[in-house]
C-alpha cells in the first residue's frame, strides 16, 4: 500500500447527509402547506429558533461524517468528530474490532485507547480490510521506529 492513505466510512457519510437533505425538504413541503395566515403568526424569534436548530443538526452530522484515519510515513491520524489524534507508530499496540463492535479500538502503549470512527463496522468488507491493512502498516512500521 501506498502512503498517505485515507479510509473514511461511507454508510455514515451517505446517511447523515440523506437525512440532512430529506428533514430539509419536510420542513419546506410544510412550510409551503401552511396557509398565509399561519406563516404570519410565525414570529421573528421562533424562525431564528428553527434556523438555529437546523444549524445544530447540520453541525452535528458534519461533525459525524467528517471522521477519517490517515495512515502516513510517520505516523496515523485519527479524527473522531472534531477531535484529532496524531500517533507514532510505536504509540500504536493493536488494533482490536471486536465482533459485534461499531467501529474498531487502538490500543495505545500510555494504557489508553481511542475509538475510530473513521472505520465503522457498517461498511462491512471494506472495513474488515481497512483494519487488516492498519495492523500490518502497525505491524510494519512500529518495528523500523524502534
């Protein structure tokens, strides 16, 4: 494999999104229904109040589908929503995907682990793959750091 590689989970991204878009045409097709004297006892403040929410909903999904891990020379990135983990490759002990798991654990040598969202068991092969191919790149340059 060639480095700098990017794995990001495609049933999240294409359903965070299709919700997205789907919630915006329901609230204009009932928008639209409304009849001109309902749209007028809208007030100023509960229009800013459903902008606001909508905006709370958008910021949410981005945050779910921006997850990712970038596999480098020098190390991994992990991005979790809007947190971000740069690890060494000696940082890295395994990389466990329980049956049954969401989305796989790496196992760090500071006794902690980090979820990564950036490989979600709902893609199926593709993330059986990714994890094969993190624990041999694990594997592979955890050693030549040493």
């Amino acid at each position: 494999m060639t480095l700098p590689h990017t794995w990001r989970p495609l049933g999240p991204r294409v359903m965070g999104w299709f919700l997205v878009a789907a919630l915006a045409v329901m609230c204009t097709m009932v928008w639209v229904g409304f009849t001109p004297e309902i749209k007028a006892q809208v007030t100023m403040f509960e229009r800013l109040t459903f902008g606001a929410v909508g905006l709370g909903i958008v910021v949410c999904v981005h945050a779910l589908t921006r997850s990712r891990v970038e596999a480098r020379e020098d190390g991994l990135t992990v991005v979790n929503g809007y947190k971000r983990r740069d690890l060494e490759w000696a940082e890295i002990l395994a990389i466990n995907f329980p049956q049954g798991a969401p989305w796989p654990n790496i196992d760090l040598a500071s006794g902690h682990n980090i979820s990564v969202h950036g490989i979600q068991a709902s893609d199926g092969a593709a993330a059986k793959r990714a994890v094969r191919t993190l624990r041999t790149l694990v594997d592979a340059l955890s050693r030549t750091r040493h």
